[in-house]
C-alpha cells in the first residue's frame, strides 16, 4: 500500500527485474475459474471437459490478439503514425469485445472441427465468461484504470463503498466513478441469474443462455460505457461500445424471437447432447 496516496500497489511480487503485477494474477484466475466451471459443466450435459481446455488452448491467444486488434482499429491515427507502439500491450490499449468476437469465432471454428453443436457449447461458456469479466474487472481497479468522470468524496461515501475502493478510485487528487465495479457487479449479478435460469428444466432452449449473456452485458455496458473516460470513439460522435452494445441488443432480440419461430423447436439446454446422440443412434441403424 503506498503509504502517501494510499492506493494500492500494482506489482503483486518482485523477483528482482521481475515484476508480477495484479492485474495479470487477477485475470489468469478468472480465467482459470471460467475454464474449471465450464469443463465441469460441460460434462454434465455430455461433452468432454477435455475440450473445454482443448479450446481454451486456442481461444484465449486468439482473444488476446483480437482484443489488441479491435482497439488499435479504433484508434488506428495514432497507430500509423507510432508503428512501434501497435506491439506495445504494456501501455494498455485491449478492448474486451474485440476479444470476445475474436474468441467466439475460434470457438465456432472448434465446435465445427469437433462435431459440438456451436450453441450448446456457447451456453455452457456464457455465464462463466460473464463472471471472468466480473473477476477481471478487479485487475482494472489495481491499475486505476476504466474508471469514469470526477465525482467528490462524499458521492463515493454515499454509495456505502469501502475505504480502500475511495482511496483507490482517488488519482491525482481527484476521485472518480468506479466504473470498474459497476460493470464487476453487474456482470456477477447477470451471472448468477443466468445460472439460476439455465438450470431451469424445459425453459430456455439451446442458444438462450448465450443470448441472456449478450441481452445483460450489452444493457449494462451501454450505460457504463456513458460514464467512462477512455472510451473509443466513432467519428467523435458516439462511443464504439456504446454502439456495438445497442446493435448487439437489438439483433439478440430479433434473433431470439427467430428462433423460436423455427419447426421443428431447438432443444432444451438441459437436454444437453441427448438430441445428437439419438441422430448418431438412428444413422447407424440405417
């Protein structure tokens, strides 16, 4: 703890040059939460947890690189003319939407390789990766980073916060919107409904877990993304997660209502790989 500014100290440990600073430690441990939960849900609805981390070998440095892509394109003025800083991740610069695209993509790819059906493993992976973000999140707090506008002391107060989150959210002399853990809290809120939800026999069909996820995150991320000072811009007009947040909304809205138009219905989610396996079964009798 910095004894002047009371805020935190970013480095965790010290190995003489060697530095481990929080926010890696925070976010391999929600990564490795998100992996533990999905593999032990996964074979419950009848796939190996093997691929789970199969997957995960080849998501997670696909995400990474599609998280730093996505924000340097938004940003791409100061990238041409500092060439030498696109690799500069140290300085920060991920989005955590380019890495979700990014990852669900390769996902796509592994299911497709694998014979999984794509929205049966997005279900299982969802609200795991909703609660990684709500862990992550924290590794943004140890930085002071991702916060929002000025706000005073006493704002902070009111919202019964602890001592150590005020003292961290103060920078420079001025405090600021923890928007950190607004999106930390929400996102462990969306979370735990959504499990409760998913658990729920004959209520959401496969796909509808993964498009609750889409629905809560991109609600809240629209109003929080409002309040944060180191948005993207598109054109300064409007916030490029603002706008990615409302398209993806709407178009999980109309897209759920699509699917459940569709005959013959999808299946259940806890139906798990039941369905697949009877069409194994009767290709093989014919």
């Amino acid at each position: 703890m910095n004894r002047f500014l009371g805020t935190i100290d970013p480095i965790a440990i010290s190995f003489g040059p060697l530095e481990i600073y929080w926010y890696g430690v925070i976010i391999a441990s929600a990564i490795f939460v998100a992996i533990f939960l999905s593999t032990r849900e996964a074979e419950k609805r009848g796939i190996k947890g093997d691929h789970i981390v199969d997957m995960a070998l080849w998501a997670l440095p696909i995400a990474f690189i599609g998280a730093r892509l996505y924000y340097v394109l938004f940003e791409l003025g100061y990238y041409i003319e500092n060439p030498g800083q696109i690799l500069a991740i140290w300085n920060g610069g991920i989005a955590i939407y380019g890495g979700l695209i990014a990852g669900g993509l390769t996902v796509y790819w592994y299911t497709k390789k694998n014979g999984i059906p794509i929205w049966l493993m997005l279900d299982i992976l969802a609200p795991n990766v909703l609660l990684a973000q709500a862990i992550g999140r924290w590794g943004n707090f140890m930085n002071q980073e991702a916060h929002g506008g000025e706000v005073t002391r006493s704002f902070l107060e009111n919202l019964f916060l602890p001592e150590f989150i005020i003292k961290q959210m103060e920078i420079g002399g001025v405090y600021y919107h923890p928007t950190f853990l607004y999106e930390s809290l929400w996102s462990l809120f969306g979370f735990m409904l959504i499990i409760v939800l998913r658990n729920k026999k004959q209520l959401l069909r496969q796909g509808e877990v993964a498009l609750s996820y889409v629905l809560w995150y991109s609600f809240g991320r629209f109003f929080i993304e409002g309040l944060r000072t180191d948005s993207l811009w598109i054109f300064n007009f409007i916030r490029v997660s603002q706008a990615l947040s409302l398209v993806l909304f709407l178009g999980t809205i109309y897209l759920w209502f699509n699917r459940r138009r569709d005959y013959p219905p999808v299946p259940y989610y806890t139906d798990g790989m039941k369905q697949e396996k009877k069409k194994k079964i009767s290709k093989k009798k014919q």
